[in-house]
C-alpha cells in the first residue's frame, strides 16, 4: 500500500480546504522569511562597512545622521567642518590615521565622494580598470556604478548639487572624467564616485584660483598626519570637509576622544558601533511585532490544519475501517493520517519560503539603489532549513490528535454503524 500516494488523493478531494490551509501557512512563513533575510543581511552589511571604522567625526548634529551619511550614505551630512580643525585632530597621540570625507554632490543618484587613497585600503578594494583618481576632477567609479549608470572609462559628466536624481542644479562648468572602475566589494563602495578631495573643492569654489592651488603632487613621497588628509594636494586656507573616519591607536581612545571632541570642539564623534546598535533597537520593536504577527499566522494554520484532518477523518471513519479490515494495521492508519498533515505542511512551507523571497525580491527592485541597501532576495540562509523543520513539527503536532483516533478506529463497531 503507497501510504504517500494515498494521502495525496484524500488531500486532493478537497482542494478548497487544502488550498486554504496551504496559503495561510504560506503567509505566515513568508512574513518570516522575510524578516529574516532582511535583519541578518543588513546587520551584515552594516558590520561589513563599519568594519576598521572605531569613530566618524563630522559637524555638530544627530550621531546616527553622521553614520548613516558618512558610512553606509543613506541620509544627508549634518554640516561640514573646518580642515584645519580636522587636521588638528588628527595629530592628537590617541589617533592612529584619519580618513577625510567629502560630500555634497551626485550623479544619476550615485554620491560622488572626495576622499584619498586611504578609503580604498580601509574596503580593500583594487581597481579592475583604468587607474585611480590622481589629478583633479578624475573620478574612479564603483562596481555597481559603472554598470548601472552606463560611464566606461574616458567619459565625462558633470554632477549635480545634493543627493537627488533631478537633474537641476548641475555644475556644467566642471567636468568629471573616468579613470577607473574598482573590483566588485558587495558593500557600500560599489555605489559611490571616488574623487581627491580636491575635486570637490574645485566644483565648488568655481574660482581659477582652485586650479593652480590644488596642484598634483607626488604620491611616493612620507606623509605625516597633516597630509594624510590631504594626500592628493595642498589645500586651500578656508577649504571644509564633511567628516572624518577614525582609526585609534590604543583602547584609550575609546573613553578620551569621544568626549573630547564633543566637549572641547566645534564638531561632533559617533561611535559606529553604539549607533548601529541603537539603529537597530529603534527598528526592533517593529521586527518584534511582525514576527509576532507572523507566528500568529503560522499557530492559525496549524489550527486550520487539525481542524481539517479532524472533520475529514470523520467522514472517513467508514473507510479506514474497510482499510483495517483488508489488512492494514493501526500503524499504517496513524501513520497515513500523518503523511496528510505533513504533505501540506511542508507545501505550505515551501511556497512560504519562496513567496517570501519573491516579495523581497519585487521590494529590492522598487527601490532606486538595491545594492546599496546590501540585500540580496537570491540569497540563502542556513536558517530557513530550521523555519522549514519548525513547520513540518507543527504540522505532525496539528495532526497528531486525528492520527491517534485513526489508530484507534474500532473495526467492528464502524461498520456495523455502516
């Protein structure tokens, strides 16, 4: 007897009800399914971009802001600071290397960042064409930038003032040129400009003093802690930036800086580390509450699930007696009942699953920079083998009860009933 085959055609004569079931199960695996890609990709985004980072330092305002725009560029800088500031802090004895950023301008979206060769070595990325930026107004383009945005090497464009894909507010008078593509990171690199901090100053200072200024200099030569700001040139009395990557040089650092530079400068230290934690506990209660609902959702099912095979097993009680006395034993009975509960289930489960990677998938698409959010719909995680062990025991535990009574069947007694 095919105990598989058979509890398929008895699941199969009533669609309506297992469609049902089915779906509801379906939804409630998706909801978590989808949580979960999310919170475990973006946690390891946010590791992966922070990583080598122990301090952003940039103008006084929210600390999550100057993460958020300085790190992962998701929100607007909160100001800029001064580089003579900057450059004072750099030499402070608790500092290992700064890393300057400069931001401001965008082209199709892409933010075009000003910045030296340090933020390269911080990602570990290397270029894949071309070369790296050297002169002013050279640019080399993230992975997902020069694929998406249709730049090859040679071209020229010119940005737009802020972060918004609208085409107004164009530096026509400076043209950017490609020089470079980088290697695939998976990480926040691959959706930036890369530029010299000159660059930016240039666009904006709209001045021919700027060129003469920000001369090309030699990058063989030893830097000290001045000119590891600005390794690409010299600097302009007056230029700003919008913040610092930090890097310490001792544990100390830890204590000290932070409530040095926010006490005793004009500008403010966000710990990469503290503020993506709190990212996280702001967006906890609301993960927290879809779970919620989804395992409500999951439970309904499972209740759906033992209502149905209860009422079938009901309406079958004739025919598992004529099944007991053709030969089958109780354990066969108990054991076909639970094939049912565990063939929808796990159906259930898998279309869960699937749904779940499809509507993130769909999310990922609507949104102008899927990259730059570090989530991939196609990826697979280890635990949604446990999301699919977890349904298939709430579908032997929804069919236990029915299961034991068919192990029960009184032969005799069903069919003198008929």
């Amino acid at each position: 007897m095919n105990l598989l085959k058979l509890s398929g055609s008895y699941i199969k004569t009533k669609p309506l009800n297992t469609l049902l079931n089915t779906l509801l199960l379906a939804l409630g695996i998706a909801i978590i399914t989808v949580l979960l890609l999310v919170s475990k990709q973006v946690e390891k985004s946010l590791t992966q971009n922070s990583r080598g980072i122990d301090l952003v330092v940039g103008a006084k305002g929210s600390p999550l802001q100057i993460i958020l725009s300085s790190i992962f560029h998701m929100d607007y800088p909160t100001g800029n600071i001064a580089l003579s500031e900057a450059k004072k802090l750099s030499r402070n004895r608790l500092i290992k290397n700064t890393i300057p950023l400069s931001l401001g301008d965008s082209y199709q979206g892409y933010r075009i960042v000003g910045t030296n060769y340090d933020y390269l070595d911080l990602y570990q990325v290397e270029v894949s064409e071309g070369a790296r930026w050297e002169k002013p107004l050279e640019v080399t383009l993230g992975a997902a930038v020069a694929q998406q945005s249709g730049l090859s090497l040679g071209d020229t464009f010119a940005s737009s003032h802020g972060f918004m894909d609208d085409g107004l507010n164009v530096h026509d008078e400076q043209q950017f040129t490609v020089v470079g593509v980088l290697s695939p990171t998976q990480g926040v690199v691959d959706n930036l400009i890369l530029t010299s901090l000159e660059s930016v100053w240039q666009v904006h200072d709209h001045s021919s003093e700027t060129d003469t200024t920000h001369a090309e200099v030699d990058h063989n030569h030893e830097h000290d802690h001045d000119e590891a700001i600005t390794k690409q040139g010299l600097p302009a009395e007056g230029d700003q930036i919008t913040s610092l990557l930090v890097q310490f040089r001792s544990p100390m650092a830890v204590v000290q800086l932070p409530r040095y530079i926010n006490e005793r400068t004009n500008m403010q230290a966000a710990s990469p580390p503290f503020e993506t934690a709190r990212l996280f506990s702001l967006i906890g209660v609301g993960v927290d509450m879809l779970q919620g609902f989804a395992y409500v959702i999951v439970v309904i099912a499972a209740l759906s699930i033992f209502i149905a095979l209860y009422n079938s097993l009901k309406a079958r009680r004739y025919d598992l007696a004529v099944m007991r006395s053709l030969g089958a034993s109780p354990r066969v009975l108990f054991t076909h009942v639970i094939l049912e509960g565990l063939i929808i289930t796990l159906v259930g489960c898998l279309l869960g699953l699937l749904l779940g990677h499809a509507v993130l998938y769909v999310a990922t698409q609507l949104y102008a920079r899927p990259g730059q959010l570090g989530i991939a719909a196609g990826q697979l995680l280890t635990e949604e083998l446990w999301i699919l062990g977890g349904s298939l025991l709430v579908g032997l535990i929804a069919s236990l009860i029915p299961a034991i009574q068919a192990y029960r069947t009184n032969i005799s007694q069903v069919l003198a009933e008929g």
